[in-house]
C-alpha cells in the first residue's frame, strides 16, 4: 500500500514537472537570396514614379538587415519573461534503510525550500530587462532612422545626377559638333591643328565626365535598391519633383536643448544607463546574505516523527560581492560618459552642417545672377548665329558658358539637399520628444516609442 502510494506521489510530480513545458521543432535555413525582382512583388507600392516619402516606407517594410534588426526585439522581451520567473522551489527526499545494530525501523526525510534572495533582486531584474528591452527598440529605430537618411540622400543624388545627365549630354554634343566642325577645316585646307587641339581636349574631358557619372549613378541605383531589398538592376522610377523640404536654421538650433528626447540612439542610451542603474542596484541588493527557508519533516529510525522550519544562510565573510558592485558602478560611468560624448557629437555635426549649408546658400544665391545673364548672353548668342551675325565657335562657347554654370547650380542643389536630409536625421526632425521614466517601463512604453514612426 504504501508502495503504491509512492509510486502514485511520482507520477503526480512527474506530471507537474512536464506540464507547460515547450516542444522543439527545427527550422531550416532559407539559403536562396530573399531579394525582390521588381517593385510590384513589394508591399506597400503605388504606381506611378516613386516620391521620396514612397521609398521611406519601402525602405522600412523591405530592408534586409531591418527585417533582421528587429527579430532582436523578441529576444529582448524573452529576457523580460526570464528576469520575472523566481526559481523553483527546492525538494529534498531521502529514505536510508535500517542496516542493523539494534532495533529499529527504515527511517525517511522530505523537505521543500524556497530561495528569498532571488524575489528580493525580481524587482530590479526586471527593471533592468524593461530598460534593456526599450534599448533595443529605440537603438531599431535610430537604425531604421539612418537607412531613411540615406535612402533620401540616394534619391536626391540619383534625382540630381539625371539633371546632371541631360546637362552635360548637351554640352557634350556641342562639343562633338565643335570637333566635327574643326576636323572638317583642316581637312579643307582652311583650319590648323593648333586650333584643333584644344577642341580634342575639350571633347575628351566632357566624354569622361559622363563616362564617370553614368557609372556613379549606377553604383547609386544599385544601393539603393540593396536598401530596398530589390535585385541590383531592378527599375526603379523616381519623381523629380519629390525633395526635402528647406530646414529653419533657427529652428535647428533651438531642437538642440531637446534632442536627447527626440534622437532615437540618445533615447537608446538612455534607456541603457537606465537598465544599467537597475543593475548596479541588483548587485547592491546581492551583498546581503542568501537565505533559503522551507518545511522539513521526516520518520527517524526509532519511528519517532519530527516537522518544522529550517533556514540556511550564507556568511559574509569572504564575498561580499565587492567585484560585481565595482564593475556595474564602472559600467554606469562608462555609458554616462557615452553619452555625453555621444551628445556633444551631436551638437558639433549639427552645428557644422548648420554651417555648410549657409555657405552653400549663399554661394547658392551669388550663382543665380551669373546664371542669368550666361542665359541672355547664351539666347542672344544663338539668335546672332543664326542670322549669321556670329561665327560657330563663339555661338558654341556662348552655349557651353552656360551649361557649365547650369552644372554648378545643379551641385549646389544636390550639395543643398544632401545637407538637409542629412540634419533631419541628425536632429530627429518630425519626431516627438519621448520622456524616459526612470520606473520600469512596460510593453505599452515600448509600442508608444514605436508610435513615433
């Protein structure tokens, strides 16, 4: 009887001990490129050429390595759930049997134990792995931040370089013409090669700035569709007319007394120090004793019957876990002094870009009158030729007068619009300031931050 009582008390153990427990399932790898060849297999695409605002939401739902970013946020609530789980409860069995000397009978003993020490330290676990999961998120979004910037960057080179296409196309066929012309006269009896040289000279060079540009714009097409998670020679159709929009200076600047709200990697490393604090905290909280406290109660050899509360404890003699309280204190002035610098840099490149693209504007603003009368002098300069009042090579120097400053208010503009979308991602333009709580956040917290997408 009392063996199969026994035996029943295992099995109900046994049975408590599966219950919940998971099952594995293997997952193959995929070892084929997951890379789309067009747009129209892509989510979220709309006919038509692509305006900036078109590639920003392409870039974030198809990005290759975003899509692999954020498998890292389901790691990070894992660990949420593992810091709140206490360990289990501890059982003790024994039942030495009666080996002679005497009477007596087969004694046994059982006990069940809890450690206190690790619902003591639960709170801050989890605070520190709240923190570090809000990390995570925000260091996502910082990433998925900068793939926006330089998806806008592409576009605005990719937009420019074809403006630029067209320019230096036409100049390039007045020079050919040019050529043709010159190497038409020698060939008469009515040129020099004195007067041809330059001429060859001048078609090389134009010939290798679109040989050099055509090539650009190739390595450009291909990022960005790398970022879009496209085949390289996938086509892709760009609206001119889509470009960032003007930056107020002043604006800036006074963004910059509230961009580590606003900055996803500053609120990243925000949320870091403070998963860090919770854990210097923890290992503050470690130092004190270990006790474990249970029942335990049990038959001795005489058949006599004991139960009661038993208690273990460590001694803090030796460990009194100075090393872990100085490497977690360490660890918290190092990510303190991360972000300062980290800030500071901020500040400077924003500064300096404020700077850039005030000289840019006015060297900007000095080229439109030069433009201007290169245009009336071009217009008039065709009008004269074709009356027949003005020879070809001044008519073809008149026209390549203006293209070559067409070329420079197209670098001008590209350098302009790289600037400014260079500034909206470093000062997290059109994103909402983001409070960090020094409580542990929660999962709300975290879908709040992704709000700001």
């Amino acid at each position: 009887m009392k063996r199969t009582l026994y035996s029943a008390v295992l099995v109900v153990l046994g049975a408590l001990a599966l219950t919940g427990c998971a099952s594995y399932a293997p997952q193959p790898l995929d070892r084929t490129p997951n890379l789309a060849s067009s747009l129209p297999v892509l989510t979220e695409v709309k006919r038509g050429a692509l305006t900036i605002h078109d590639v920003d939401r392409l870039a974030l739902a198809n990005n290759p390595e975003l899509r692999a970013a954020r498998a890292r946020l389901g790691l990070a609530r894992a660990q949420i759930i593992e810091a709140g789980v206490l360990p289990n409860p501890q059982i003790a069995l024994s039942y030495p049997f009666f080996a002679g000397g005497g009477e007596g009978t087969n004694s046994f003993s059982s006990g069940i134990s809890q450690d206190l020490k690790s619902i003591i330290l639960r709170p801050a676990k989890i605070e520190a792995a709240s923190n570090a999961a809000a990390e995570i998120d925000a260091s996502l979004y910082w990433q998925e931040w900068q793939t926006i910037g330089k998806v806008r960057i592409l576009f605005v080179d990719i937009v420019s370089g074809e403006r630029a296409e067209k320019v230096i196309g036409r100049a390039r066929k007045l020079l050919e013409d040019r050529l043709d012309h010159s190497t038409k006269a020698i060939d008469q009896g009515n040129g020099t090669l004195a007067a041809l040289s330059p001429d060859l000279a001048a078609a090389a060079e134009i010939q290798k700035l679109d040989d050099d540009l055509k090539r650009t714009q190739l390595s450009r097409r291909h990022q960005l569709n790398a970022l879009l998670g496209v085949a390289p020679d996938a086509p892709l159709a760009l609206a001119a007319g889509s470009l960032p929009p003007p930056l107020d200076p002043q604006r800036v600047r006074r963004g910059l007394d509230n961009l580590a709200d606003r900055r996803p990697d500053l609120i990243a490393l925000q949320y870091g120090y403070q998963s860090q604090e919770a854990k210097l905290r923890q290992a503050v909280l470690a130092q004190f004793p270990n006790v474990t406290i249970g029942i335990i109660g049990g038959r001795d050899n005489s058949g006599i019957y004991s139960l009661g509360p038993q208690a273990t404890f460590d001694l803090p003699i030796f460990d009194r876990n100075e090393g872990a309280i100085a490497r977690e204190s360490a660890t918290r002035e190092a990510l303190r002094s991360e972000f300062d610098a980290r800030l500071a840099a901020a500040a400077s490149e924003v500064g300096a870009l404020l700077s850039e693209q005030a000289l840019l504007q006015r060297q900007y603003a000095g080229l439109a009158p030069r433009l201007a009368k290169a245009r009336e002098f071009a217009a008039q300069s065709e009008k004269a030729y074709r009356q027949n009042l003005l020879d070809e090579r001044s008519f073809l120097d008149a026209q390549l007068a203006q293209l070559t400053i067409e070329r420079q208010r197209i670098e001008l503009e590209q350098a302009l619009l790289d600037g400014r979308a260079s500034l909206s991602i470093l000062t997290g333009a059109d994103l909402p300031p983001v409070a960090i709580v020094v409580e542990s956040p929660h999962d709300n917290m975290i879908s709040m931050i992704r709000e700001r997408f």
